[in-house]
C-alpha cells in the first residue's frame, strides 16, 4: 500500500473531553483528546492522542502546530506524514510528540480507508472476519476493599470476560496483595487469566518477592515490575521469576523497543495505541517482537470507541497479538459522544468492518462534553 492516494487536509478540529466519574463511581474518567480532519472534498478521519493529566494541553498544542506546518508537505499520506514527523523529531520524540503523531496518523488512516472503500485492517493487510481477545482492566480510582474487588471481578466474568487485569498492591502491602490475589483465584474459574499490574513499585526487589507469592494463583502476566526504561534491570527481573513479564505503556519510539528486546527484558509488549507515535510505529515494533517470539498485547487507556478501535484493528493485523487492553467502565460516558467500530462477545473484539476505523462520533454531544475545543483552517 505505499501508492496511496494523496490528502487534502481543510479543517483540523480538537476536544479534550471533561473529567468525570462512572456512573457507578468505581472510577475517574480522565480526559481523552479527540481530533477530526476533515478533506477539502468532505471526508472526516478521527484520531486521538493518549494523554496524562495535566499535559492534555501541551499535546493538543504540539497536533496544532504539525498540522499547522503540513501543507509544506509535498503529499499528504500516513507513510508520507510518518517519514516528515520523524525528520521534525530528530530523533527526540518524546511521550507527548507521540502522543501526538499517533492522533494524527490515525487520523488520516481513517480517511484513506474511507477514500478506498476499506477497513483499516485490510488496508494493514489484516484479516477482516477476525476476531483478537480482550481483557478487561479493573483499575479504581479509589481505595478498594478485597471483597468489593472479588464481587467487581465476578461481575465481569458474568458479562464474558475471561482475561482480567487486576492492581493487588493499590493500596496494599505486599502480604495483602497477595492474599487479594488468592480470594480472587477462589472466586473465579482457573482458566479465567488474571493479568497483575505492578505500576512500577519503587523498590525492584517488590516485584521479586510479590512474583513468589502469587505464583500459585497461577497469574497470567506481571506488568511494569520496574520503570521500563531500566532495561536491564528489568531483564534481572525477568530471568528470576516464572511470571511472563509485561512492558511498555509509557515508551514510544523504535529505539526503546529494540533495545528492550534485544536485552530479553520482556515477554509482552503493551505499547499504547495512541501514544507510541502511530500505528507504522506500533506494527513495526510488533513485527520486530515477533522474530524474536515476543508477544504484543496494547495499552489503551484512552476512549473505547476511537483509540481502542485502533487498537482493535491493529491486533487483527500482527501476527503476535496477545490481548487488547479493555475499560468496561469507560464505554457508558463514550457511548454519549461516539459509537466503537468492534464488539466484544465471550471475551473477543470482532469489527464492524466498515471503512477507515469505522467509528461514528456525534459532534455536538462531544462539545457538550469537552472542556477544550479548537478548530484550525489548514
């Protein structure tokens, strides 16, 4: 597909939707940053950038500024785009830059699919009628109680989950983790996979004696047992325990990930959809895992319709994908501005194939719910 036809970029529009809460309060909903193009001849592409809090303008900021800057660009197309937004980094691209690129690329993955009649998986060369495995993160903003989390954990197995990612030292000691892990073993069917989140603990040697706790709970992962940027520590880590150890979800750029490999500090890698500068990025580093029978399984904590849409697409086009990362809580507030391009049946995503993303978003009712929006002539 490098022959793709060329864009004509007319209008570029960006929302940063409102923090808010679900509606059963187990969780903050934090802000999402949502972008529109849109053609000269009238077609839409949608993207969105992953962003942290507090830093949602900063991102939204750097999109306005390339996109500002693309009519310099010759032709305007992914791989095109790709290649000017690596030469601008120089090399320094950085979280928020990604962050950024990756909306943006999304963005104009939609619009070549609709220009070509295709969904983007069969633009990416995947196949269509596929169907990848989810699971379902779990996270709560708030400070849970062992016996809330076994019911919340239930729950979701009864809607069809079989994969559920769990945080057992969020507000824990490392005993009581372990003892969280346990209760919820009991309480589930063994071959429900349950995925532990670390989410860095400040001392290494944490994730070393947690691992040893809860190995007979039979985990399916262990996620961020460090700050993935300590390669080798992290591959220390890996080689001590029995537990696939996940990595990713805060790095961007080809670098990082070869040289995360190539040390052997990881057995999945869970780059963000929407963060790790675009979806070329994204394959690239899953092709590059691949030869080295590393799993990837993407973050996406971002919108359950756009980004995770993406997301959805990309799996069902690599050939090492794990699971796509799920936010059941986050579906009824983006379900007011926007309908997802998949569905989730026993435990799997399956897209509606239609063209681009195929993702429908109701403009007005995402205003309703932004607190930022700009929109830009291009």
């Amino acid at each position: 597909m490098d022959n793709l036809v060329p864009i004509t970029l007319k209008k570029l529009e960006v929302w940063i939707t409102k923090k808010t809460e679900s509606s059963d309060g187990w969780t903050d909903i934090k802000p999402f940053l949502i972008i529109r193009l849109i053609t000269n001849s009238g077609l839409e592409g949608w993207g969105e950038a992953f962003v942290l809090p507090k830093k949602e303008l900063g991102v939204a900021h750097i999109i306005i500024s390339l996109l500002t800057e693309i009519k310099t660009l010759s032709k305007v197309t992914p791989y095109d785009f790709r290649n000017w937004v690596n030469n601008i980094a120089k090399k320094h691209r950085g979280m928020e830059f990604s962050s950024a690129t990756s909306a943006i690329e999304m963005a104009l993955w939609d619009i070549t699919g609709k220009m070509l009649d295709k969904s983007l998986c069969s633009l990416l060369g995947g196949k269509s009628i596929g169907q990848t495995p989810v699971y379902a993160n779990s996270w709560s903003s708030f400070n849970i109680d062992i016996s809330t989390l076994v019911k919340r954990t239930q729950d979701l197995v009864h809607k069809g989950f079989k994969s559920i990612k769990l945080y057992p030292l969020q507000h824990r000691t490392i005993d009581e983790g372990a003892e969280c892990m346990k209760r919820v073993r009991e309480a589930i069917d063994r071959d429900v996979n349950l995925m532990v989140d670390l989410t860095i603990p400040e001392d290494e040697t944490i994730a070393l004696a947690f691992a040893r706790l809860i190995k007979p709970f039979n985990p399916y992962w262990l996620e961020e047992p460090v700050d993935g940027e300590r390669t080798s520590i992290l591959a220390s880590i890996k080689q001590q325990i029995d537990v696939p150890v996940v990595t990713g979800e805060k790095q961007c750029g080809l670098p990082h990930f070869e040289k995360t490999i190539n040390a052997e500090a990881a057995d999945i890698l869970n780059p963000d959809i929407a963060g790790v500068g675009g979806m070329q990025d994204f394959m690239e580093i899953s092709h590059m895992a691949a030869k080295n029978n590393i799993k990837v399984s993407p973050h996406c904590w971002n919108t359950m319709t756009i980004a995770a849409t993406a997301m959805i697409h990309v799996c069902l086009t690599i050939p090492n994908s794990d699971h796509a990362e799920i936010f059941p809580d986050y579906f009824e507030f983006c379900s007011h501005f926007s309908k997802a391009g998949f569905k989730i049946e026993n435990g799997k995503a399956t897209i509606n194939n239609k063209s681009g993303l195929g993702v429908e978003v109701k403009v007005n009712a995402l205003t309703i719910h932004s607190s930022f929006y700009d929109k830009k002539d291009l």
